[in-house]
C-alpha cells in the first residue's frame, strides 16, 4: 500500500519465462539417451560386469521419458528395450533361428514401453496406474 495516496500498490507482472510450461527433451535428446540407457544396462550384466551402470541407465531412461507424452515415451522405451535385448538374448538365435530370437527380443522389449506411465506423472488418472491410489 502506497502511504501518500492511499492506493494499494499493483502486483508485479508474472515472468514469462516462469510461467511458461516446462517442455519435454527434444525427441533426438531423448532417442540418443534411450540408446545410452539400453547400452548402460547391457553393459552393466555380464560378461562385461559394470554392475553399477544399471541404476544409471534406469536414470537416464527416467530422464528420456519424462514430461513426454504416452505415445513418445513408450517409444523411447521400447527403443532403450530393444538396444538392450536383442545383443542380451542372442544366444536363442543359436538354437531356435533368428525369427524367435526377434520375436523374444521385441515382446521383451515391448514391457519397457511401460516407463512411459512415470516419466507421463499421475494427475488423479482413471486408468488405475497405481500412483494415484485409484
């Protein structure tokens, strides 16, 4: 409040910059960390034994996958699940032939596309992802 006239004093403008929205990562941001997350955690199971990159790849597919919306982050992670399983499972090409070794590969990398539901967050959802409570 203005002490010589009285008059209450007006409220500052809002930031834009603040009150914009925050944006996803750029898509080829988020493809090449979905490619490092894949690679991370080959690497982090044996024979190679870098055990300690596994929760470092579960961070940067976290990163890949936030503020994206469902469609994307389910193809960032099925991107980060292939690059991870098909060099994992090779060793069902040796007896079954290479159609299974894909198939296996894909469906198993399929399941990755469902860190798109936490890198999406939960705002009082329906759809019973468990976050929520609902």
């Amino acid at each position: 409040m203005d002490l010589l006239t009285l008059q209450p004093t007006p409220a500052p403008a809002p930031d834009p910059v603040a009150a914009a929205a925050p944006r996803p990562l750029r898509l080829w941001v988020s493809v090449l960390l979905a490619l490092a997350a894949g690679v991370a955690l080959l690497v982090s199971f044996p024979p190679y034994g870098l055990w300690w990159l596994a929760p470092v790849a579960v961070a940067v597919l976290a990163a890949a996958t936030h503020r994206r919306r469902l469609r994307g982050g389910a193809g960032i992670g099925m991107i980060a699940g292939l690059v991870f399983f098909v060099p994992l499972l090779d060793w069902t090409n040796l007896t079954a032939g290479w159609l299974p070794w894909i198939l296996l590969s894909s469906a198993q990398a399929a399941t990755w596309r469902c860190s798109a539901w936490p890198g999406r967050g939960c705002r009082r959802c329906t759809t019973g992802c468990g976050v929520c409570g609902r």
